[in-house]
C-alpha cells in the first residue's frame, strides 16, 4: 500500500470518529438538558407545594393563637363565608322599600311635607289624695309602716344567735 492512500484512509476513519464523538457529545449535551429542565420544573412545583403548605400552617397557627392557644379543629378549619346566607336580605330590603326606606342607590326625595306641629302633652291628672285609715292601726302594722320596706334587712345583726 501506498502511504498516501493509508494517510486518506486513517483520515476518513478519523473523521468518522469525530463525527461519532460529536454525535454522542450532542446526545449527552441534550439529555443533560432535558434532566436540568425537568430537575427545575420538578424544583418549582415543590417549591409552590411547599409554600401553600406553608402558608396553610402559618394560617392554622394564627387562627390557633387567635382562639387562645386552643388548636381545636372548629379554629383550625376552614370558615365558610356564605354559611349565614338564608334569603333573609332579601325579605328585609322589601320591608324597607314599603316602609320608606331608600337605600344609597336610589335617588333622594325631591320634596318631603314638612312634619306635623308637634301638641304641647297634656298635663297628668292630679295624683289622687291619700286614703286615711278609719281604724287605727295595730303595735304591728306600725312597727311595719315606720320600717317602711319589709325586706329591708340592714340593720340586722347577722351574727347574734
């Protein structure tokens, strides 16, 4: 064999042998990028599980030290905003409307009578005049008119036996 012909075929093969190495060289390039961009996307949804749990316990904590220190599961649950809603608003916003009542939506009343003159009250009948006993009263019916209030123990000597 010539040398020059040996030269071309060990170039050939060399070429082939980087081609081969820059082949594999991609194959490692690509898969080390598709492992780091599902490592990152695996890495930020952690990340957002971590911070809801997160902020689900610091929640739970604050409605803990809220109810006292009582980590009860009617503190630690989670409130529901329309429990109270019955259809009651409702009832009472017809009430209202029939009653007079405007709410900030509506327009103001242009023109409202002016109110009735208020009468002067009548005085009160005279206090009836004190019935005089025609009998006179026993020892014990006066000790109770000058005592006055019969429940009224105030001086009593609650320690005397």
């Amino acid at each position: 064999m010539n040398p020059e012909e040996d030269l071309a075929t060990l170039r050939h093969k060399l070429a082939g042998l980087e081609r081969e190495n820059g082949d594999r060289m991609y194959l490692v390039d690509n898969r080390a990028a598709k492992t780091i961009e599902e490592t990152r996307t695996a890495g930020d949804q952690l990340k957002q599980e971590t911070s809801a749990a997160l902020a689900a316990r610091s929640e739970q904590k604050r409605r803990a030290e809220a109810a006292g220190g009582w980590a009860t599961e009617s503190t630690l649950s989670e409130k529901v905003e329309d429990d109270g809603d019955f259809g009651f608003e409702e009832d009472e916003a017809e009430n209202e409307r029939r009653a007079g009542y405007r709410t900030a939506e509506e327009q103001p009343v242009a023109f409202r009578p002016p109110a009735p003159p208020v009468q002067a009250p009548t005085p009160p009948p005279p206090a009836p005049a004190p019935v005089t006993e025609e009998r006179p009263a026993g020892r014990h019916r006066r000790a109770a008119a000058a005592r006055g209030d019969d429940d009224d123990f105030a001086n009593t000597d609650w320690l005397a036996t």
